[in-house]
C-alpha cells in the first residue's frame, strides 16, 4: 500500500460506481470498498433503512465517519462513494486531506442512471433520495457542479464496457502523477 494511489469513485446513483469499483480492483489486484456495503456491514441497517428510519442528516453523519475511517485506515485502494457522498462538503474535505486520493466523477447520462434506478410501482426500491422521476432528476442536475469538482471525469453510456472505462480512469490517475498498476 505504502507506495501505491487510491481512487475514490463518485458519481449520480445508478452510474455503475460499484461495477467500476471491482473491475479496478480486479485489474489492479487489490481492494475495493463501496461506502454503502460498508455503511451497511457496520451499522447492520443498509442506507435505505438508515434514511427511512432515522432521517438523511443521520444517515450524513453515519456516512461522514465511515468515509473518515476507510480513508484514514486506508481500508481499500479503491472506494466506491455513495451518490451524495462527494456532495458534503466535510466529505470532500476528508478526501482532499489525503494526498494519495484520486477521484473521479462516473458521469453517466440521467436516462442510464433511471433505468437501474427506477423500481416497479409499489416497490420503494433501495434509494430513497430516489423514489420519483422529477426529484431524482432535479438532484442529478443540482448534484453535478458537485461532482465537477473531482479530480477527473469520466463519461459513460449505455453499451460502455466497464473494462474500457477502468482503462480510462487509470490513464487519467497515471497523468495525474504517482505510480500506478499492478500489486502493491
Ligand atoms: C445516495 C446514494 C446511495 C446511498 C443513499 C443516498 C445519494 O448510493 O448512499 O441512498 O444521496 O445519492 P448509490 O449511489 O450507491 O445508489
């Protein structure tokens, strides 16, 4: 770890944050934590149950000292972000503290990003900041100057292989300086 980057994931819901994240950790053959899973296995309640059942501020603050503790313990070399992690500012200013962190916005299309979301009428789904079209559509237009502010972005359509996308992501981590690849 000691001489290796780390790359934080952000992105809207449904961009494929997660699927970006083991496919980096596959090819670069180390480990990768999705914020959410963390939040879940530590808590014992998922997100959705976090935010129905205590309200999204405690669910902001449950979320903040996770991301404090994977970044401090440098838990995984890879992080996928929740969607409205890199939104708090005091989560930008974790991450930026770490010298070693490189994040990327998965910039992934509104229409993309419904499709994974959007769940049969009746169902609540498992994203709750997400139940209805016109609300999740305004928060992904007011959420990307946000986003904007990772160190990279990487757009993403329908039929993009995630594989090319993780290529991508580490050629930009790669200019963006500091060794890259393979085990560390
Ligand atoms: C949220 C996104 C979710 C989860 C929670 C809140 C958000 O994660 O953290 O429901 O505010 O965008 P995903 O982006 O992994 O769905």
């Amino acid at each position: 770890m000691s001489q290796s980057r780390r790359i934080v994931i952000t992105g809207f819901m449904g961009a494929g944050k997660t699927t970006l994240a083991r496919e980096l950790a596959r090819v670069l053959a180390c480990d990768a934590i999705d914020l959410d899973e963390f939040i879940t296995a530590r808590e014992g309640r998922s997100p959705r149950e976090l935010i129905d059942r205590e309200g999204e501020a405690a669910f902001r603050a449950i979320e903040s000292r996770a991301l404090g503790d994977v970044l401090v313990t440098k838990a995984a070399r890879v992080v996928a972000l929740g969607g409205g992690a890199w939104t708090i500012e005091r989560n930008r200013a974790a991450v930026k503290a770490e010298p070693d962190c490189f994040t990327v916005w998965l910039d992934a299309p509104f229409e993309l990003c419904w499709e994974r979301i959007a769940v049969p009428a009746g169902d609540d789904g498992e994203r709750p900041l997400a139940r209805e079209r016109g609300s999740a559509r305004a928060l992904y237009d007011e959420r990307r100057t946000l986003y904007g502010l990772a160190d990279a972005r990487v757009e993403v359509g329908a039929g993009d292989d995630v594989r090319v996308v993780a290529e991508c992501v580490l050629m930009l981590a790669k200019d963006d300086g500091g060794p890259w690849g393979g085990k560390s």
